[in-house]
C-alpha cells in the first residue's frame, strides 16, 4: 500500500466515525430526528417524521 492509499482510510475512518459519534449522541440526548433542524421542537409527534405529514409530504408553514 501506498502512503496515499494509508491517508484516504484514514480519513474516511475519521469520517464515518465522526458521523457516527454524532448520531449516537444526538440519540441519547433524546433526539427523535437526527439532523432536522427542528428535531427539539417537534421531538418526532410528526406522523412521518420531522417536518412532515401523516402522509409523508412537506407540510406548509
């Protein structure tokens, strides 16, 4: 392997880690919608999710 090939794991390591350190923190902060915006407002009550309607499409402010 090459030094170059060693860095691009590495970094690609890092990234999914560092993705994954967020979500399980986020989730035991007790996010219900992870990366929404709106997670602690709406705290999932949303029928399909954060910032959505029972039937899935974007609600309108």
């Amino acid at each position: 392997m090459k030094p170059v090939d060693i860095i691009a794991i590495v970094a690609i390591l890092l990234t999914v880690g560092a993705a994954v350190f967020y979500i399980v923190r986020a989730k035991r902060r007790g996010e219900k919608c992870v990366g929404c915006p709106y997670a602690k407002q709406c705290g999932g009550k949303c029928g399909g999710g954060c910032g959505s309607s029972k039937n899935g499409k974007k609600d309108k402010d």
